[in-house]
C-alpha cells in the first residue's frame, strides 16, 4: 500500500471512472456498498467510514469526509449524497415543543415534532417506565421524544386526520426518513437528550413498508446512531400485513402502536376507511400474534371523538377486545382540524371513559395535548395549504363539470 503525504490526497491507485449508480445512497447500509465500493476500487472497509460520517457525525458533505479519498468523494457528490432538506421554518409552542419544516429538494414538505416529555407525559410515552428500567440511565439531561413522518400526504382518509385530507403524494425514502432524526438533533437544547423516537408523523408507515423499515436499520446500525429498538415506536391504522412483517423482521423488538380508535367495526368504518379491508376482530388476532418480548407491551392509540367512540358502552367494548393483549392505553381528546366539524368530548366524558378502562385493569392515560398552537399536535400535520386547496378546487372543478 503506497503513503501519501497529505491523507486528503487519496490513497486509491486506479480510481475507476464508472460514476456511482445508486438510488437514494444516504439511504444504505454499510454491507450494502461493499459490491459498489469493489467496482470502485475502494476497499471494504471504506463503508463503516462513510457510513459513520452519515449516520454517526450527519455529516452529508462529501467535500468533508477528510479520511475518504478525493476521488471518491467526488463520486459521492456525483451520486447525490448531501443534505436532503433544508430546514424551513422552526415553530416552538409555549409548551416547549418545536414543529420543524423540512423542504425536500422536489418541494415535498415534511414534518417532525420535537416534544419535551414532562413527568406528566413521561407516563404515556410510547415507552413505559417499566420498559425503561433496563435501559442505560438517561441521567441528567431532560429527555426529548421525537415525531417523525414517513409520507408526504397520506392514502389512509381517516375523517379525523389532517395529514390524509389532501391524499398521498408520495413516500419518503429512508435517507429522508433518518435524517429528520439528525437534524432534528440539532434543534435540541445543551441539556436535552433524544431518548424515544415514534413514527407518529405523517404519513401511514407500514403503507410504506420498505423504507420505513430500512430506516429503523439504519438508526438502530451500530455504526450510526446505534439506537436501541425499545426506544423505537412504529405506529399504524393497522395494516394486519405490515404488523406480521415488522414482528417477524424485527422479532417483535421494535415498539407498536396502533390507532385503534374504535371498539367495534360499526364504529371503525366510519371513521377508519381502511377497516373494512382490516376489522377490528382480525386486528385484534394480529395483536395477540405480534411477538412482543416480555414485559413488553403495545400501545393502543384511541382518538376520541365527540358523540362518536366516546360513550362507555364503547369503552366497555374496548376493555373486552382487549382482554389478554399486553397493553397500554392512550387517548388522545381529538384535536381539531380544520377540515372536520368532529371535536375532542367533554373533559367529562373523557374522565369517564378513562375510569371505565381504568377499573377494567388497564394503564390507561389521557394524552395531554402538545404543541398545538403551531399546528403539531397528533393529526395536525398538514400539507402545505395550497396543496389542500389546490385538490379542493380541482375537486370543485369537477363537480362543476359534471354538473353542465
Ligand atoms: N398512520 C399512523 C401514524 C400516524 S400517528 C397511524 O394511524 O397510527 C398519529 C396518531 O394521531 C394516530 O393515532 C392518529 O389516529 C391520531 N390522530 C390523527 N388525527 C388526530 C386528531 N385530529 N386528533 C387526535 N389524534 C389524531
């Protein structure tokens, strides 16, 4: 092996011209570029180091990598790797939750929410306390939980839900995917600490399987962020094929929740559309099958809605189907959207359905609502404006057309 002086220099002899071909390369794992790294006459090795720089430093300017050679960082350049977003705007609600807006360079908008977990809140993270115990200590610093998307729009149609109003424009790949995680980590405070991570953003993850799973094998990778999988929290509308796929792929160590919402298919129809290729009963034999290590348990999402899944012979109903599965409850006032005249019940009538599952056995807790004065609350991420809009009028457009 010759030396070079200067170790920017580049120590390959033959660089190959070949450019480097690769989709989404932010979006690879480290075994993944060794067949590429061959055709370029870098050797093996070279893949933990640039994977490092992504997934361990976020650093995305090849320019930067200074142990990598010249040659090949102009490759990367070539095949696109570099930031994909830029931060758009950064919105803190008083409550200390910052909603960030990321651009993607074809104008997709994608949302995450930093959210400060308080004592309160700590109780009905996606985690709970008893799952935590082993965990490495988070000591001193205050602990943070970050919301991330997976789709730019959403196909699910859920009536209650501002981010499928305008439909889905198209998933988001796994680079985009991971680093919301990374700069986002760059919005935290001296004393915060990213301690959990739910896919409770945008979009329906498992509607978007492949990437979705390949960014929880990038962030969980130990040569990137090496994130613990308890500390991971895929949430669904309950996509039955998807659930199967992630237990098996993951032997269950990754987190669920699903946005039950509703105890019965009468119910569910009406405010799921995707229950009626996925009822409740079979969502529940999913549940039970899902191969939830010990101690472990799913967190059950349940938006409840005025006079429409808030009476107790709901709650009553749902304290049945859910006999026998590991569980945690947590119900979420709906929030509003401007899309929907449905509103959040009665803080009575929330108290009651909560007491009801409560002296049923279950740990049952009340989401206190986030951030929703910058719109980033559960349900609130919303398309640009204008997208909705734009459908709005095309919509209105058809009609009119229809109608001469
Ligand atoms: N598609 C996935 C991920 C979205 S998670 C899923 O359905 O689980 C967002 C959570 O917020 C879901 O439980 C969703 O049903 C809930 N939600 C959506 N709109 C809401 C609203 N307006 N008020 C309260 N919760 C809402």
């Amino acid at each position: 092996m010759s030396h070079s002086a200067n170790p920017n220099a580049g120590s390959h002899p033959d660089p190959s011209p070949e450019p480097l071909n690769i989709e989404d390369p932010v979006g690879r794992l480290p075994e993944e570029w060794q067949s590429a790294l061959t055709a370029l006459g870098e050797r093996p090795f070279r893949a933990k180091q640039l994977f490092r720089w992504l997934h361990q430093r976020a650093e995305f300017d090849p320019e930067k990598m200074s142990d990598l050679s010249v040659p090949f960082r102009a490759r990367l350049r070539e095949a696109g790797v570099g930031e994909p977003f830029s931060v758009d705007t950064v919105h803190e609600s008083k409550d200390g939750t910052r909603k960030l807006v990321l651009l993607a360079k074809d104008g997709a908008r994608v949302e995450s929410v930093i959210i400060p977990m308080t004592d309160l809140s700590d109780a009905d993270a996606s985690a709970a306390p008893s799952d935590e115990d082993e965990d490495e200590p988070l000591a001193t610093k205050s602990r943070v939980t970050l919301c991330i998307s997976t789709q730019y729009g959403c196909a699910m149609g859920c009536v209650f839900c501002a981010s499928g109003q305008a439909g889905l424009v198209r998933g988001l790949r796994a680079s985009e995917i991971v680093s919301q995680v990374y700069l986002a980590k760059r919005y935290l405070r001296p004393d915060e600490q990213l301690s959990n991570l739910v896919y409770m953003g945008m979009g329906e993850p498992l509607h978007h399987y492949e990437q979705t799973a390949r960014s929880v094998r990038l962030l969980t990778h130990p040569d990137g962020l090496g994130m613990s999988p308890r500390r991971i929290t895929i949430s669904t509308v309950g996509l039955i094929p998807g659930i199967e796929r992630l237990g098996r792929d993951f032997a269950g160590k990754i987190g669920l929740a699903v946005s039950v919402h509703a105890p019965n298919d009468e119910t569910r129809d009406k405010i799921i559309p995707m229950n009626r290729r996925y009822p409740v009963a079979e969502l529940m034999r999913a549940l039970r099958a899902y191969p939830l290590p010990k101690r472990r348990r799913i967190t059950i999402e349940y938006t409840l809605i005025d006079g429409v899944n808030d009476s107790p012979s709901h709650a009553r109903e749902l304290a049945a189907i859910l006999r026998g599965i590991p569980s945690k409850i947590n119900l979420i006032p709906m929030n509003p959207i401007t899309a929907s005249e449905l509103q959040a019940p009665k803080s009575e009538a929330v108290r009651q359905f909560q007491d009801i599952l409560a002296n049923g056995g279950y740990s049952c807790f009340v989401r206190t609502r986030r951030g929703d004065e910058v719109a980033a609350a559960c349900g609130q991420l919303a398309m640009a404006d204008d997208l909705v809009r734009k459908k709005r009028e095309r919509e209105e457009l058809r009609a009119l057309a229809k109608k001469s």
